[in-house]
C-alpha cells in the first residue's frame, strides 16, 4: 500500500484524536469517581464524628485530664502526622482519633484545632461579643466538623454541667488531603491506567517518528531506482539496435552462429528491457505520478495478439493454450499498453510454473457493466500460505523443482496494481500441485 504524505498525516491524525478522546474519557471517569467519593466522604464524616466523641468521652484518662485543668485558655493545633505530641491531652487525643481512623480504615490527613479553658459552658454557646474578641472561637466552633467535649456528664443536655467547675474542650477536625482516602483506594489502578496512558502515547509517538522514517526511506529507494532505471534504458537502447544493425549485415547473415550470437543478445536485450520497465512502472505506482492512457479496446484482439508470443515455447513443451473467449461485446475503456503487460505477465507466469506439457486456458465472460478474464493453467500451483503474500512487491513463490525460474517479484504486484487503477479486482483460486487461476474483472468505463 503507498502512504501518501495527506494518508500519513490522516491515520496521525486519527491516532492522536483517539489518544486525546482516550485521556478524556479517563479523566472524565476519575472525575466521577471522586465526586462519588466526596459525597460520600461528607456523609459519612459526621458518623466517623460521632465515634470519635463516644470514644473521646469514655477515655477517662483524657476525661480527667481535661477536667482537671485550671488556667488560663489553651489553643492547640496538632496534624496528623505528628508522632509524639508533648502535651499529655493531645498525646490521648490523637490516640483517640487514630484508633477512630483505623477502625474505620481512614487513610488521610487532618489537623486539629482545639481550644480549652475553664468554663461551665462551651465555646459553642459563647455570645458574638465574646465570639468578636476571641476569634478563635468563630474558628473553631464554626468549622463543619465541630465537636464539643463538655465534662463527664454526657446524660444532661448538650452544654449543661452540672454542679461544680467543669472544662469544656471544643475542637475542630479538618481535612486538609480530603482526596488522601480516594488515592489511597484507588492508586494501584490510577497508576496501572497512567502507566498505560504513557506506553501508548510513546508508542504512538514511536510509530509516527518511524512512519516518517520510512516514507523518507522509501521516497530516497524510488527516486533511486528511478535514476538507475532511466540510466539502464540508454545502454539497452544501444544495445538492442546495435544487434539489429548486426542481423542485417551480409557476414551475420552468412554464419548461422553470429545470427544465433545476435539473436541471443536481441532476446537478452529485450528481456532486460522488459524487466527495466517493470521497475520503472512500479515506481511510477509508488511514486503517485501513474496514469493511464486509457481508449476504447477489443479485450479478445489484445488476448489474441499476446497469445501468439507464447505459441512457439508452448508447441515446444507439447502443450496447448486454448482461447475461450465468450464475451458477447468484448469492447473496454483502458490502458492498451498496461492491460497487454498484464495478460503478459500472467501467461508467461502460467507458462514457467508448469514443468512439463503446459496446459493454459484463457476465457473471458461478459456483464452489463464489465467483462471477466480468466486464465487457467495446470502448473504447480501455490499454498495457501503462498497465496496471502502472493500480490506483495518483491515476494516469490517457491518454484518447487523449476530452478531456471528468475524474477523479481514484481509482476504480480504490478498486475494487481494496474487493475485497481482501472477500478478492476483480481482474485486467486489455486492448490499445490493442482495449477492455479486468476479472475480479473474489469469494468467496461
């Protein structure tokens, strides 16, 4: 298949909007994913709150320890990362929450903001005055995750203590990695689908720098065999009219060995020329610069006339080649010169696959809208192996025990190249050792 440089730019396009829809629809999902995870978060937060007070109200240790306080105010701020606190009642405290958290498998972040002094009442009832000279209390008792820890007796209203001196605790929890939790959860997988994400953009990445590569590449080898071709067509040229002039001449045509010298080198001459233009039309195709000369055609008067340059090797090897051609209006819009190359190359191919008496059927049915040549042999035919590759330019079939078959590889590659040009199709039919026939419609226009 020839990449143009518009085909190239193309698929790189498609592969990058695909690539960009792939990171999309990724992030698209992930950020689903998380508000999924924030409302839940917030819902079960006041849950984990309420352990957390439970828990913080029956540790008598810290219970006593804040009851037990007498002074002036007290301001703490402990995070959670901190190991080993100093005061005695944020060391319980954190004990406190850290169990709360692993109990209910909490992997993230918070930071504490606790506020304690001696008072019959908590912070939370304290009056916009008090709120407006101490804003510390606003900070804390006005933060959505508030708890307030107001002495030992939990069975009275909230704020109610009782008789005698009491010490309210207020603290505030807060989340500063609230996503902590999520990655937490989910980071093998966001990592795997990252990693993921990378290897395809690298190898898109690869691809492309290779595909550049290789049209470079491939221009370079057909600009080459261009030059060498056109380099190559001067001295056949030459040579071919000089064995001419030679099979003229009185002293060639007196020796039955100089007129078999020159007739060698016209054939050798010819066949050279025969391969040269092969490779020039090839690269013609790569290139993107063929076209065709197309006119109106008799298809059975082309056949005819290519047929009859097989006749004497075929005699020779006792073998027949048999014209079948039953197509009622045999008339074609097409390129005469590529279309005799191609009924060429698929009779000569015909010929020197088959090892002893070939037998060649050629046949031609006729349709409203085309007309189908088919051409048969009963030659050493082809795997199926074989036959997926059998179109590519440069592959060779095996030829079994035939050693004096030579080529390039590139007729069949030109055959069907041509007939997709004229908007044709060619298809295969063949097993080993049983021949092979080729179909080849082509639309009469």
């Amino acid at each position: 298949m020839r990449l143009s440089k518009l085909t190239i730019y193309i698929v790189i396009g498609a592969v990058a909007l695909s690539v960009i829809g792939l990171l999309n629809v990724q992030l698209k999902l992930i950020r689903a994913d998380v508000e999924v995870y924030q409302q839940q978060f917030k819902l079960l937060v006041p849950e984990y709150i309420s352990d957390l007070q439970d828990a913080i109200r029956k540790d008598k240790v810290l219970r006593d320890l804040v009851n037990s306080y007498e002074g002036e105010e007290k301001y703490f701020v402990l995070e959670s990362f901190e190991d080993a606190p100093k005061d005695p009642i944020l060391v319980n405290l954190k004990r406190n929450i850290d169990d709360v958290f692993d109990l209910n498998k909490l992997n993230i972040d918070y930071e504490l903001k606790v506020l304690m002094g001696a008072s019959r009442r908590c912070y939370h009832y304290s009056g916009e005055e008090e709120r407006a000279r101490n804003p510390r209390i606003e900070e804390i008792v006005g933060h959505d995750y508030f708890m307030c820890l107001c002495g030992p007796n939990v069975g009275m209203g909230h704020g109610q203590h009782g008789d005698g001196e009491y010490t309210a605790l207020d603290v505030s929890i807060d989340y500063p990695n609230e996503l902590g939790g999520f990655v937490g959860e989910n980071g093998p997988l966001l990592r795997t689908s990252l990693l993921l994400l990378l290897i395809l953009i690298a190898a898109f990445s690869y691809t492309v720098i290779t595909i550049n590569k290789q049209k470079k590449l491939s221009d370079l080898k057909n600009d080459f065999i261009n030059n060498l071709t056109h380099e190559f067509k001067t001295p056949i040229f030459s040579i071919s009219l000089a064995s001419g002039l030679l099979r003229k001449s009185d002293e060639v045509k007196q020796s039955d060995r100089l007129l078999k010298y020159t007739e060698l080198i016209d054939n050798e001459g010819k066949r050279l020329k025969s391969q040269v233009d092969k490779i020039l039309q090839m690269a013609l195709i790569d290139s993107g610069n063929f076209k065709l000369e197309k006119k109106q055609l008799n298809l059975h008067d082309l056949i005819e006339r290519v047929s009859k340059n097989f006749e004497l090797i075929i005699n020779e090897k006792q073998g027949q080649l048999i014209l079948d051609l039953n197509a009622e209006n045999p008339s074609i819009f097409a390129d005469e010169t590529h279309l005799n190359n191609i009924i060429y190359n698929l009779l000569d191919n015909a010929v020197k696959y088959t090892e002893s008496q070939p037998e060649i059927l050629v046949s031609t049915l006729g349709t409203d809208k085309g007309i189908t040549l088919i051409i048969k042999d009963n030659g050493i035919g082809m795997s199926e192996h074989t036959q997926k590759f059998i179109f590519d330019k440069f592959y060779r079939a095996g030829s079994g025990d035939l050693h004096n078959v030579k080529g390039f590889g590139l007729g069949l590659s030109y055959v069907k190249s041509v007939i997709e040009a004229h908007r044709g199709r060619i298809n295969l039919n063949s097993r080993k050792n049983e021949g092979s026939e080729f179909n080849i419609y082509l639309p009469v226009r």
